[in-house]
C-alpha cells in the first residue's frame, strides 16, 4: 500500500486548530485549501522564495498551487489525495513555507 492511499482529509476543526499555530495563513473557502499572500520587497526576492518553496515541495512531493505577480505571491495548499481537502500535508507543507519568509 502506497502511503498516498492512508491520506484522509483533516475536520474543519482539526484544519482550525491547525490554522492557530499558522500564522499568516488562512482557510480559502472558495477553494478549500490553506491560503497564504505574501508581499515581498522585489521580484528577486519573492522568485528566490518560490525556489526554496519548489526544492522542499518536490522533496515532498506534495506541491502548492501559486501565482506570482511582481513581488506578490499567493499560494494555495490542498490535497488532491484527500478529495482536494487539507490534510497534515498541507499543514506540514505551510508551517515549512512560513521558515522561508523573512
């Protein structure tokens, strides 16, 4: 058994609970997944945070969807797995992104 296969969905009271120990990060409900929009100073900046970002999700294979524009950066986690729901990975995967943010 693959472990892809054990990945359930978090309750909305366990992405809550999550949520309080992840700062700056939000729930979308438009798009069920974890939220984050980050303003850095440049393009070089906001683009060398996308990179580390890129390294440690292919390390997990587990990757954001994001958009950049300019020094703007929004990223969205969810997991495809879990029915397009949050689960541990999403949470796992914000509270490293939020490392990478000066």
């Amino acid at each position: 058994m693959d472990n892809r296969d054990m990945i359930v969905a978090l309750t909305p009271a366990e992405r809550d609970d999550a949520l309080k120990s992840l700062s700056g990060w939000s729930f979308d409900e438009a798009r069920g997944a974890l939220f984050r929009r980050i303003e850095f100073s440049d393009f070089s900046e906001a683009f060398g945070t996308m990179t580390r970002i890129a390294i440690e999700a292919e390390r997990r294979d587990h990757h954001p969807e994001w958009s950049n524009v300019y020094n703007q950066l929004e990223i969205w986690l969810t997991t495809h797995d879990a029915g397009n729901a949050v689960s541990a990975l999403d949470v796992e995967l914000a509270a490293k992104i939020s490392t990478f943010i000066m």
